[in-house]
C-alpha cells in the first residue's frame, strides 16, 4: 500500500469513529505534501464540516473544487457550509451548477429541497424533496410493496397504508395530514415508531395505527408519511394548522395530575438539548438558561430525558423516569402552562397539542421553521426565539428572561 493510499484509509477511519482532531492533523499534514490533490482537500472539508468549522470547511472545498471542477459531492458539501453561515443564495447557486452538470444527483436534489423550504417555498420544496430515497445513507429505509404508491389520485373506498420515516419529531409534525386523507373518502392505516402508537390513536376516526413490526391488514395503496405535503400540493398559505390535532389519551390523564404537587406559580416545561446527530445546533448549553431561575413566580419541569448526570440549569420538578411513551409526555405537557424547549420532538408535540411554546432556534435552522419570522406556519401557538449569530445563545436567553418576566407578571 502506497503512503497516500494508507493516508487516506487512516484519515477515513479516524472521521468515521468521530476522532475528528486526528484525522484534520493528518489531512492538514497531508495537504502540504499533495497540495494539488482534491480528494484530500474533500476529506479534510469533510472533517471540518463534521467540526462545525463552516468558513474553514468551504474554504477546503472550494480548493478541492478548484482542483477538480466535476467533483460535485464537494459542490453540495460547500452549499451545506454556506447555508450553515446564512449564505441561502449562494448555497442554491451551488446546488443549481451541480444539477445542471449531473441532473440525477440526488444529494444535491436534497440539499437544493432543503434551501427552497427553509425559504418557504414549499411546492417547489417537496417536489424536491421526494429525492430523498435516492440519497446515499438516508435515514429510513426503502420500502417494497406489491400494493401500488399513491399518486394523489381519488380515494373513496380504498384503504391506504401510511408509514412513518425519519425521526419522531417529523412523525408528529406531519400526521396531521392522515385525518385529511379521511376527508377523502379513504380508511388509513397508519405504522409508525412503538413509543408514538398511543399517541397517534387520537388523531381521530377511520385512522388505524399500527406500530413498526405489527402485522399489516389489506392496503389497497401506500405512500411515506413525508410525502403527503407534496402529494397533496401544500404551499405554505394551505399548511393545515389547525391545533390540537393530537391530544393525550384521557386514561393518562388522572395519574399525571396526581403525581404534580399543586401549583406554586406557572407550570414551564424546560428541555435544553436535543440529539447531536444530524444537528448539533439543536442543544444550548444548560447553565446559559440558569437566568431563569431568577424569575419569580415560575415553577420548571423537566422535559430533558437522558441528562441524568448535567446539572439543570434551574431548580426543576423531574418526573421524566414516569414517563414510558408519548402519550405520557402528552399528558405531562397538558399540566403545564407554558413550554420552552429546543428543536426537539417536545417541541413538536407541544405544538400539536396546542400548548404555549416558546422555541429556541440556533442561527442556521431547520427548514420547517423559516427565515427570521417569529411565528410558525405549523403551530400557531408556538414562538421562535432566533440566534443572532451562530453560537450565541446570550441574546436569546435575554430575550426570554425579558419574555417571561412579561408573561408572569401579565398573570
């Protein structure tokens, strides 16, 4: 094995075991001894992109794609950097050259899908976006079935299979099309993730759920969960948004109640993190929200499940260990008054529920929360609180502090 041939297995090895600051040493090495070689220009953005290090990272690709023009992975990886610095046109511009030179390739449809959502473009975004089964890695499997894909078409009559994809909190966010379909004339059958299924089965008659791994019934048609905006040409002025379309069970309702000690002021649900992969933006620090704790009149609970060993930021009422399923969290959040929490799936629920949610958002966000507006096309009753610059949770905080003292004493 050649010397550059084992640098790149090695610098490979150690980027996918996480062992980022190894591999950035060994490709910073490597690029002063192969200066002209793009692959290891690519590879280096790659760890840097993984790091956060967004300037760096581009600046990386756009050597390696100076070196190599058709390197079109490089490409779509410089407009992931530059929509992580707030850079949306540009992103798009790098997405359009890779479509334009290679029409099939499906990471640069996803990014490109990614960006005209985040900007609101939402029949345009979801049409993109059905390219997500051809992406490399995607996170939920392709399924076969003999019964045919819903194109849009009638329903009366039919029964259709609808299943779950990607996280529990894209789940939540977009059932509320099943009850839609029923409108239709159709009977649905809906698979989603086990700790949902309580949960979805108050989403309303002529809906039945399934968990993943139960036995399927007669379908005459399916389609993924995600696909349904786009199925059902939804822009963003006909997002159904209605709320509460989900509700807690009633038969979890007495126990929640009667776990929580009566009321010493506002009930605030607080959850501070959320998992790293594939945003780690998606968590604040937790003594950054210890502010909150100086506003008299809130009484916190945790939402924040498997953070044992952090110090909360503020005292908190942690029943988090009762909770099994989401019905359970459901029926938690409707005791409470208000909820704060971070790109979560509590965040989405909370926002199905209808309850007072206050969001907070990291610079470069999700798609499905927009650009600098305060409110929500999906939830109503929910409030976006933004980073002003990427990392700083100060300013949002204060900003909630303020929000807060308002609310309690408005109270």
């Amino acid at each position: 094995m050649g010397e550059l041939e084992r640098i790149l297995r090695e610098g490979a090895a150690l980027h996918d075991s996480g062992q980022y600051d190894e591999a950035l040493n060994l490709y910073d090495e490597a690029v002063g001894r192969w200066p002209t070689l793009a692959l290891l220009w690519n590879n280096r953005g790659n760890t840097l992109l993984e790091m956060g290090f967004f300037d760096q990272a581009a600046k990386s690709y756009q050597q390696a794609l100076l070196l190599a023009p058709t390197l079109h992975d490089s490409r779509v990886a410089l407009a992931t950097c530059l929509q992580a610095q707030g850079k949306l046109h540009e992103a798009l511009v790098e997405c359009a050259k890779v479509l334009r030179a290679a029409p099939d390739h499906a990471e640069a449809h996803w990014n490109y899908s990614l960006l005209l959502l985040l900007q609101g473009n939402y029949a345009a975004g979801f049409r993109e976006y059905e390219w997500r089964w051809k992406k490399r890695r995607f996170t939920s499997p392709v399924r076969a079935f003999t019964e045919p894909r819903w194109n849009g078409g009638p329903l009366t009559g039919q029964t259709i299979l609808i299943y779950a994809e990607q996280g529990l909190g894209d789940t939540i966010q977009f059932c509320r099309y099943l009850p839609l379909l029923v409108e239709r004339g159709a009977q649905v059958m809906f698979e989603c993730h086990h700790p949902l299924k309580a949960l979805m089965q108050t989403l309303g008659n002529g809906i039945t759920v399934l968990a993943f791994g139960d036995p399927l019934p007669f379908f005459d048609c399916q389609a993924p969960l995600l696909s349904l905006p786009f199925l059902m040409n939804s822009t963003q002025e006909t997002t159904p948004c209605d709320v509460p379309y989900l509700a807690p069970p009633p038969e979890r309702l007495p126990f929640w109640q009667s776990v929580l000690p009566p009321r010493s002021g506002r009930r605030i649900g607080l959850c501070w993190s959320g998992k790293s992969y594939p945003d780690p933006g998606r968590s604040c620090p937790p003594e950054l929200l210890t502010p909150l704790g100086t506003v008299a009149g809130a009484a916190y609970v945790s939402l924040q499940i498997g953070c044992e060993s952090v110090k909360p930021p503020v005292a908190l009422m942690d029943l988090t260990m009762l909770v099994q399923d989401f019905a359970d969290t459901a029926a938690l959040l409707e005791q409470l008054d208000l909820v704060i929490t971070i790109d979560t799936a509590v965040a989405h629920l909370a926002g199905a529920l209808g309850k007072q949610t206050w969001l907070l958002l990291p610079f470069a966000p999700d798609w499905r929360w927009g650009l600098e507006r305060s409110d929500c096309p999906w939830y109503p009753t929910m409030r976006l609180f933004r980073q002003q610059e990427a990392g700083d949770w100060s300013q949002v905080v204060a900003e909630l502090l303020s929000e807060l003292n308002r609310l309690i004493c408005r109270h």
